[in-house]
C-alpha cells in the first residue's frame, strides 16, 4: 500500500512539474495577451475586403497585436463607415498621422492590418483615439485599369503604323524627285572635291584668279569713265 501511494505521488509531482514548465515557456513566449499591457484603437474604413475578427495587425511589418472587433456606422450623412477595433501591444506606440492599410502576405496569403509609424515628432496617439484607414484596391478596379490602358496602348500603337504607312507613301511617290536631289548633292559634292584638289596641288590658280577679277572691275571702272 505504501509502495502504490509512493508511485501516486511521485506521478503527481511529475505531472505538476511538467505543467509549470509549460506555463512558464507560454508566458515567456507572451502567448496569452492577457498577461501583457495593450490599449486600443479605432480604424475608419468603408471597406474591409474580407479582414476578420483576430486578424494581425502589424507595425513596420511587426506583429503588434490583433483585430478585435468590426462594427458597422451609418453616419448622418447617409454614408456608411466601418469601424475596426484594434488591440494593440502597449509598446507599439503610433504617432499622429499614422495610415492604416489592407494587405496581404504574399499573393495569397494572410490578410492584416498595416499600420504606418505616423509623423516624425508627432504626440503619440492615445488609447481609444481613431485613425484613419486606406480602403485596398480592389480587384475589378485593377482589371478596368489595365483594360483601360491596353486600349490606350492599342490605339497608341494603331496611330504608329498608321503614321510609319503615310511616311513610307510619301516617301514612294517622291522617289524620283528625292533620287535627283541625292544625285544633285552627290555631284555638287564630287565637284567641291575635285576644286579643293586642284586648289591643293595649283594654288597659284587662287592668285591669278585674284588678279583677273581685278583686271576685270578695272576694265569696267574705266568703261564707265570714258561713257562719262
């Protein structure tokens, strides 16, 4: 009897110290929020795309608490807000200006909240204060934006070969006139050439040339004398 009630507790103990062991890693490891300091925030959105209750929040890509609640406001104006509860660790501290976001891990992976660290120097945001929130993008917005700018780009592209088809015309049906004008700049070319050779070899030529338009204006110079 001794024997049994000896295993029976030394069970016990064992089984005590295994839980307190495990105790102590959860609390070091901060998995139950109840053991840490958070406060809370209010985020407006108009849409959420699909963001559920205990999704992450995380600050510069840190996890830094969790949503808490989501609640639907009908405002005087007629419009309709969304506001979503976040708990938040006490030290992920938000300045004013911060922006929250919508996004997901990879493209298909988990949805949560980002949220921006706000302006540089800014009060910090106090607990229950509300901020706002960037509505995501949603699919069929992007696909009529790209379908959009397709057609932009096939119009764009349309007007190209238009244009390069008028160009190649233009430059058909004046092919004679530009060959002449190739063959005129060729010649023209070939004789500036062939004068500045000669003028290389023969500069004298450049001198008697000189000379004889001297002559020349003389000889008209004296013409007119003598009609005088």
């Amino acid at each position: 009897m001794t024997k049994v009630f000896t295993n029976e507790v030394k069970t016990g103990f064992m089984v005590i110290f295994c839980v307190a062991i495990l105790v102590g890693l959860t609390i070091m490891a901060g998995s139950f929020s109840f053991f840490k300091e958070q406060y809370e925030i209010k985020v407006i959105f108009t849409n959420i795309a699909g963001v559920q209750k205990d999704a992450s929040v995380r600050l510069g890509g840190v996890e830094v608490g969790k949503v808490k609640s989501i609640d639907l406001v009908y405002t005087e104006e007629g419009d309709t807000k969304i506001f979503v509860g976040l708990e938040l660790d006490s030290y992920a501290k938000l300045r004013e200006g911060t922006m929250a976001s919508i996004t997901t891990l990879g493209l298909m992976g988990e949805t949560y909240i980002a949220l921006s660290p706000g302006d540089t120097g800014a009060p910090f945001v106090k607990a229950g204060a509300s901020v706002p929130g960037k509505d995501p993008i949603s699919m069929d917005a992007i696909i009529e934006e790209a379908t959009s700018t397709m057609e932009v780009a096939k119009e764009t592209m349309n007007n190209i070969s238009k244009l390069t088809n008028d160009l190649d015309d233009a430059l058909t049906g004046n092919r004679g006139n530009i060959d002449e004008i190739m063959n005129n700049l060729r010649r023209s070319t070939e004789n500036f050439e062939e004068f500045s050779d000669d003028i290389k070899r023969n500069p004298w030529k450049l001198l008697v040339k000189g000379s004889d338009n001297k002559e020349n204006k003389s000889d008209k110079n004296k013409g007119k004398i003598n009609r005088r």
